[in-house]
C-alpha cells in the first residue's frame, strides 16, 4: 500500500460514502415494509422473519460475510442466476459492498422504524379508514407521515452502519482499492504498513466527523418531523 | 334511507344480541355503559364484525354473516364520530377536514365544489377561524366539532357518533349540542348516536333504542321511550322525564314565552325563536304534581289537565303516574301516600302541576 497522500484516502471515503448511501437508500423501502409487517402483521412465520432480520446484528460479520459469498458469489445459488439473467456480479465488487452494508445495518433500521410505527395509535388509522381511506392511502397519508421521525432515525442509524461495516464486507468483497476498499478497511490496511499511521488517523478524524454530521442532521431532521407530527 | 341492524356477537359475561331499525333523523342507542352500545356502532362501522347477523343500510348489505359478506370499512361511507375526536395530528385543522374528501363520490356535487363545501361545513361548526390550525392548539370542543366536520365532508350516507360529548365538560357539552341540532335539522343525514346521558337524548333523538345487558330493551320516538314509566328505573328517578313537542305562540312582555303543547299552554321564561317555531320541552317526574281538581291559588303557571294511564310503584316510598295529557304523555314522581290519599287509579281525571320546564331544543320529527 502506497500514497498515504491523499487519493487513496479519499477514493476510500468516496466509496464509502457511496456504498453506504446506496445501501440505505436501497433497504429502506423494504426495511419499511418489513417494519410495519413485524408491527402490525398478523401471519404466520412472523417470528422467523423477525429472526431472519435479526440474525446479521448476532452473528460474527466474517460469518454474514462468508454466506454472502456463498449465496450471491459467482458460484451461489442466488450470484450465478443475478449473473446469468442481469449480467450483475456482487463478489469483489463495490456493489456487493453495498449488499454486505445493508445486510448489516438492516435490523438497526427495522428496529428504529419499528418502534415508530408501533407508538402511531391504530385508532387515528381506523379513524382515516371511516373516512374511506383504503390501507394504502391510510398508511401513505396517516401512518408514513406519523412515523417520519422514526425512519430517519432508522436511515440514519443504517448509514452510520453502513459506514463502519467491516467484517462482512472484507470477507465478501475483499479488499480491493477503488473497488471494494471502504474507510474501515483502508485504517485497517493502513494500520498494517509501516508509516501508515497518519494516514489512518486522518480516516479516523473522516470518520468522526462524517458520524456526527449524520447524527445531527438526523436530530435536526427528526425533531422538525417531529413537531409538525404532534401537531402543535 | 334507514339502517338495519340484527347482530348476535360475544360482549364480556353475556351475548350482544340486537336488532332494531334506525329510520331518518337521529336515532339514539342508549343505556347504561357495558351494555354493548360501542360494540354495536362499531360493527355498524365495520370495526368490529359480529359472530352473526346481519347489517342493511336501505338496500345495501353492510355485512351479513351467513352470506359471507362483510363490506371493508372504507366502502361503507358512514362518517364516525369518536368519543376521542381522533384529529390527524400531522395535518392542519383545514387539511383534516378535507381528508375524506378525495375519497368521497363526486356525484352528490360537481368535482370541483370542494372548497366551498369545506368552506360552508366550516361555517356551519364555528370553526371557521380555526382552519389554519393544527389540531393541538384546539380546545376539547373545538377539536370535536372539527371531528363533527370532517365526517360529514366525507359525504357520508350516515353518521355514527359515539358519546362525541362524553369527554367533554358541560360547557363544552352546550358548545356543541346546538350544531348537533342543526345537523339534525339542515342536513339530511341519518345519525347513529351513542349516548348514556337522558339530557342529550331528551334533546337530540328522533328515535330512541334502549340497550340493557346486550339486548334492546326499548325501542320507539323519543317521546313514546322517555315517558315509559319503566324507564324510570334505568335512568333514574332524578332525570326521569317525559319529553313533549311544542311550538312557541308568542313572547310576553313580563319576559316569559307562551308555547303551545298538545294538551294545553305553557309558559317559559323568555326563549330565543321566534313565534311560530317548534321546539321540545322536557319535564321531569320529579317536577309534577298532581292534583285532582283545578288547583287555585297557585303560584304554578303550568297547570295541564290529564288523565292516570297507569302507576307504576317500585319497592320504595315513591310512585311514577304516567299521564295522557292531549297527544302527549307525561310522567309525574309521587310519594305513594299520595296516590292512595287521591286515590289515583288509571282513569282518573287530574291536573299536572308542572314546577319546572325545561327546553330541549327544536321539534321531535324534524328528521
């Protein structure tokens, strides 16, 4: 590893950025939908589901990561047929990254989302229902708006994941500059060569400042949501 | 268009077991709280969907159980008042009365017509003021009445009210009565109204069904209901009361206000319609006496001439006399002393003595 000038250090922020924007902005449709089927579904399977959601935030990463690889690698079950029918390759790309970042910040995102919709009273839903609101329109017009807070909370919190995800994402993707070299991984890389240290100390000080930059937007973001949510 | 209801459904320790048919107007499910009046307007509403039964609104089917049909909530257009008001926190007082709207047909009024609309039910509820508002800054009876508007702007084929007034404090209570009065009373709209309070039956109902442990018990006009001796004992001896159509003849200049009931005249201190208009009065048991001749030398001014239909005695001191005084009905509370001293027996030819009237506003079949 070489240049701890500058490009290298900033190709990785850049990717990072992107990996974790990608993977925010991809999950949260669904980490939406899966919130509120967790909330207020009623089927069977809800606790697998539950689970299965859960399961990245117990597992060790490095495992999340290997059974990442062996579904959506080149070989998986699920990576050959994206291959054959898209022509998409997630192994050892940056869009793997993406996928790996997600995974991972997922229950973070559900959970915060989730905690939302449940402190939305069903009887303002009900009440939008009287009014002849189909499901649809009650949850686009009642209950989204309501729980605004909570799923910048979620999106937030999922960025901040994305963001540090290490361990699924180096055994995923490698760790490849330019290609698959987040910031975590670049410290790491860094920390390894000799001279490195200023290098990723200067990622480190990145880090920081991109997390409380992410945490006080989302505060200001929130409590705006918030205040116009409690109607005052 | 008049709603059909005949459900049977699991309420607590006994089974809710109800049918009646609320024709126009407002039609009043009344009775103590646990008898299952909620559970009704809420399967009516379709929140709740009864064991069995079946729910008709004119020709529609809203629910039938042994045909499988049970219309979702959203096609049903009836427009519910919760007790709780339920105001969209998110939305302004103005975006909250417009909410039904978009889902509301167009066919009742050209398309383009919504402002206007919101513009008149605003008027209408005295919130006009009140629109830019978000519901927070309201007060109780603010907020209800909003609540009141935006059912109604859903362009609903009926309203379903639950105590809407429970929550709220008497003041409030007489905020809001009067525009209840002039729903009734402008609007075509057929009302389901839930309440445990004999004052806002007396006042509001067309129709009054009477729930007692999950099953009608009563059913009939408010005046027929109100001046059933045996309600007596559900609402209680205190607010027991007959309730009498009566049209006002005209004001006085010693502050009192003639009106005229089926059997006779009474006098009113000073009364805001004019001459001409009808209203409904309600006098309760405990404010008649009853005489046996023309009492004289009384200060009373309301004296009608009436005939014993019965006498119901309970296990106390105290007997209700229901009377026929003209077209009207009257109850009076007696100790039964007295019944035997006057030796009052259905039949008997007496004077009600009435103590006090009080107004309960607007006329019984305006519905």
């Amino acid at each position: 590893m070489t240049g701890w000038l500058g490009p290298d250090e900033w190709q990785a922020v850049a990717l990072s950025l992107r990996v974790s924007l990608w993977a925010t902005v991809l999950s949260l449709p669904l980490g939406i939908l899966v919130a509120y089927a967790l909330a207020r579904g009623q089927f069977r399977g809800k606790q697998v589901l539950n689970g299965l959601v859960h399961l990245p935030l117990i597992l060790p990463p490095v495992v999340t990561g290997y059974l990442l690889l062996l579904t959506f690698g080149r070989r998986g079950l699920i990576g050959g047929w994206l291959e054959e029918v898209f022509g998409l390759v997630l192994a050892f790309r940056w869009t793997g990254a993406v996928l790996a970042a997600a995974i991972m910040a997922f229950p973070l995102m559900v959970r915060a989302i989730r905690l939302a919709i449940e402190a939305v009273d069903p009887k303002l839903e009900q009440a939008a229902a009287t009014l002849g609101a189909s499901r649809i329109w009650v949850f686009v017009t009642i209950t989204l708006p309501l729980i605004l807070p909570g799923v910048i909370t979620g999106a937030v919190l999922g960025f901040a994941k994305a963001m540090g995800e290490f361990g699924a994402t180096i055994t995923f993707v490698s760790n490849i500059p330019g290609q698959t070299q987040t910031l975590p991984s670049a410290i790491y890389t860094f920390l390894q060569v000799p001279g490195g240290e200023a290098s990723a100390l200067r990622l480190v000080g990145v880090s920081v400042g991109i997390a409380m930059a992410a945490l006080l937007a989302s505060e200001l973001l929130a409590r705006r949501a918030a205040k116009r949510v409690a109607g005052e | 268009m008049s709603l059909s209801v005949d459900i049977t459904h699991p309420f607590g320790d006994f089974t809710l077991k109800v049918a009646f048919e609320a024709p126009g107007g407002i039609t009043a499910l009344f009775g103590q709280s646990g008898t299952g009046k909620t559970t009704v307007v809420n399967a009516v509403a379709g929140l709740l969907r009864p064991k069995a039964g079946r729910i008709t609104l004119s020709d529609e089917v809203l629910f039938d159980a042994s045909a499988g049909i049970c219309l979702p909530l959203h096609k049903r257009r009836l427009g519910y008042v919760f007790q709780d008001g339920r105001l969209f926190p998110h939305m302004s007082v103005r975006q909250n009365l417009s909410y039904g709207l978009r889902f509301a047909q167009k066919s009742t009024q050209g398309g383009t017509q919504d402002r206007p609309a919101v513009a008149e039910v605003a008027d209408m509820l005295g919130i006009t003021g009140l629109l830019e508002r978000p519901p927070g800054a309201l007060s109780g009876g603010e907020k209800q009445r909003v609540a009141i508007g935006r059912a109604l702007l859903s362009r609903p084929r009926m309203l379903l009210m639950d105590e809407p007034l429970a929550a709220l404090d008497t003041a409030r209570k007489e905020e809001i009565l009067p525009y209840l009065e002039r729903l009734r009373d402008q609007t075509d709209i057929p009302m389901l109204y839930v309440s445990h309070s004999v004052a806002e039956v007396a006042r509001l109902a067309t129709t009054v069904v009477v729930l007692e442990d999950g099953h009608v018990a009563r059913l009939g006009t408010a005046e027929r209901v109100l001046s059933d001796p045996d309600m007596v004992r559900q609402i209680g001896v205190r607010e027991a009361g007959a309730v009498l159509p009566a049209s006002v003849v005209r004001h006085h200049g010693d502050g009192l206000s003639e009106l005229s009931v089926s059997g006779g005249r009474l006098f009113l201190p000073q009364m805001d319609l004019p001459p001409g208009a009808s209203t409904r009065v309600r006098v309760l048991a405990k404010d008649v006496i009853v005489a046996l001749g023309k009492p004289t030398g009384l200060s009373a001014l309301n004296i009608l001439p009436a005939e014993i239909l019965t006498l119901r005695g309970g296990t106390g001191p105290g007997v209700i006399v229901q009377m026929q005084c003209g077209n009207d009905r009257l109850l009076a509370r007696i100790t039964r002393r007295s019944a035997d001293a006057l030796a009052l027996k259905a039949g008997t030819k007496v004077h009600a003595v009435i103590k006090s009237v009080s107004v309960a506003r607007r006329d019984v079949g305006a519905g």
